[in-house]
C-alpha cells in the first residue's frame, strides 16, 4: 500500500504530492519493475483526491520516466534506465547550534525546506586543514556512480568553507554551489557553477535607519560593532547602510563602539555590556544602532543598569530576538527566504549562475 502524505497547506500541488508518494514507494521497493499500479480510482480512493488529480499524478510520473501505460490493461513500473534517480542536495561541514546559533537556523530552514520539496538533504563532512578535497569530493563521487541518488546542489553554511567550496566547484562543474548568508568583500572567484544567497545588509540597515528616524526624531546615534572574519563584511555593510542614511537625514553619528571579536554568544553579550557600560560613563547617546541581536542585549544590560532606559532606544540586526529583549526596532533576516531561494535556485536549470542575489530583511518596529 502507498503511504500518501497529502497535505493542504503544501508547497505542492495535490497531484505533485500524490506524484511524490508513488514515486517514493517505487524507488523503496513496494513495487517491482514491470509491476501494475493501483487503478486511478484505487489511488483517488487511497490518497482522498479526486480522479482528475489521481491521473493527473500518473501522467506525471509516465513523462518523467518512472511508469509507462499499456492500453486497457493499466499502468507499470517502468524498468532500468527509465526510472529517474532521486535529486538531493548537501550542506557542506557540520552544524555548532551553541556556539553558532545562525549556522543552526540555516541548517533547520534548508532541512524544512527540502522536506516540502521532497528533496532529501545530506551532509557533507569537512575539517578545515584536510588534505586535498577530502570527504565531500569522496561522497560526491559516490553520489555521481550511484543508480539512485541525483546530487544537484551543495549549500555552504560557513564563511569559513567559502574558499574550500570555491576549489569544490571547480573540481564538479556539473554540481551547483550555494553560499547561504554571509557577505564577502569580494565575489569575484566564483566559478560558473557557484552563487550566493544573502541578506541585504547594506539596504536593510539604510532602511532601519530610515524608519526609526522618522518614527523616533533621534539626534544622535552611535553605532556598536565588532570586527569579523577575514572577508566577512557583514557588519561594515551594516554600518555603512545606517552612516548613509544618518548623512543624509542630518543625524549625527557618535564614536563608534567596537566590541572584541567572539563567536561564542554569551561572550558577544558580555563584552558589549562592558564596551558600552565605559562608552556611556563619558559620552551621550539616544539611540543605539547595533550591528547583530547579542551586542544589543549587552548594551541593553549597560542601559539599564545605569537607569537610562527611558532616554536612549536601541535597535538590533538579525531578528534573533522579539520585543522582550525591550528592542525599538529590527532589521530581521529572512533565514527562511534565504534557504528557500537558494534550494529554488538548485532545483531550477534556469537560475543564472554565478551571481550575488540579495534577500532584503524586514523591518519590524515594536513600540
């Protein structure tokens, strides 16, 4: 029997997802090749569609290659070649969801994705230093012998990986290459199989900027920032968005507060506190633009403790946090439209590739 998961609330179509069931119960084995299908009416009755759905489903798998139909006498497992491999894709290294809670929602976004495209995900192993191409080239090329599996694509979710998994596409030109996220000064190495899927954060911190002028009327703003990676322009590309839009809305702009670099979050938070609780001790301030949700949080703690939460806002970047955290304003990073865009464009033939495509955040102002 076809274990038909048909859900309302789908991506797909009714007819896709019938397509989908039939499709996997084939390649599990339920059904031999050269093996009669259930009737359309049998299958209509089993996955609770209607005829037209039903037979839309089979035609679908008949022009794909998996069933062909014999006149009068229903519709077979096709056999051999004519049987489609099935597409999946990988992400490469692992995933950190304490020390790299990005990492970690990047990670959950591509798999609930996947899932409603009915596209399997692997994962590709990589420690930094491997000799050679290591692993994912081994696992590559295993993908590529195999009758079962099609290897369309490959997310990288680590900056870190970014110049391994450009030697990546060289090597498997016939392989798609997403980075997901991060924003280099220079995209220039990519090959002609690689593309990048980021947040906007130039143009959302300009338009954060923007909004908590009009609504908030501030004079001055100072911006807390912490230095990254080689490469990585994520924060000066925020940085850069709120100096434009302070210039030219005649805001000034205080001295800039930097906090020692850390990927360890509660490190992030503390250190901010500790940045800004000396930076308010001999400077004013009535709005802070900090450049992620944790530096914010520190600054936060510094405000209040020192009883000036009634005189400055703060506003943070990324969304990782709501209102509790006592944030006026966020620019939010839609993780999920990041996957979704990068997983569309490995299942599309006609995503150009290379190119740098922005995903513009949403701003959310809570009081």
């Amino acid at each position: 029997m076809i274990d038909f998961q048909i859900k309302e609330a789908s991506e797909n179509t009714k007819y896709e997802q019938v397509k989908n069931s039939i499709a996997e119960a084939i390649r599990n084995g339920k059904f031999a090749p050269l093996s009669k299908l259930p009737p359309i009416s049998q299958i209509a009755k089993d996955a609770k569609v209607s005829l037209k759905t039903a037979d839309l489903a089979l035609q679908a798998l008949i022009a794909e290659g998996f069933c062909f139909r014999r006149p009068k006498k229903g519709t077979f497992v096709a056999v051999g070649k004519r049987v489609q491999k099935r597409p999946v894709c990988g992400m490469l290294g692992h995933v950190d969801p304490i020390n790299y809670s990005i990492q970690a929602l990047l990670y959950a976004n591509i798999m609930d994705s996947s899932i409603r495209k009915n596209v399997p995900t692997l994962t590709f192993p990589y420690l930094t230093g491997e000799k050679g191409l290591g692993i994912p080239a081994e696992m590559i090329r295993d993908c590529d012998k195999s009758s079962e599996y099609d290897l369309l694509g490959i997310f990288i979710l680590d900056s870190d990986h970014y110049l391994y998994g450009v030697e990546l596409a060289k090597a498997f030109p016939d392989i798609r290459f997403f980075l997901l996220n991060y924003e280099r000064d220079d995209f220039s190495d990519m090959p002609d199989n690689m593309a990048a899927v980021i947040n906007d954060n130039y143009g959302g911190a300009y338009r954060l900027t923007e909004r908590i002028a009009e609504r908030y009327q501030p004079k001055k703003i100072t911006c807390i920032t912490s230095p990254l990676k080689e490469h990585d322009i994520t924060y000066q590309e925020r940085e850069r968005g709120l100096r434009t839009a302070a210039e030219n809305r005649g805001i000034k702009l205080t001295q800039t507060v930097t906090v020692p670099r850390s990927s360890y979050l509660p490190d992030q938070i503390d250190f901010a506190y500790e940045a800004f609780r000396k930076f308010l001790k001999s400077k004013k301030t009535d709005f802070v633009f900090s450049v992620n949700d944790h530096f914010a949080i520190g600054a936060k703690k510094a405000i209040d403790e020192l009883g000036l939460g009634e005189e400055i806002k703060i506003v943070g970047n990324g969304g990782l946090f709501s209102q509790q955290e006592g944030f006026s304003a966020i620019a939010k990073t839609l993780y999920a439209e990041i996957c979704t865009t990068g997983l569309q464009g490995m299942l599309n033939p006609e995503f150009k590739m290379p190119q740098v495509l922005k995903i513009q955040p949403e701003i959310i102002l809570f009081h």
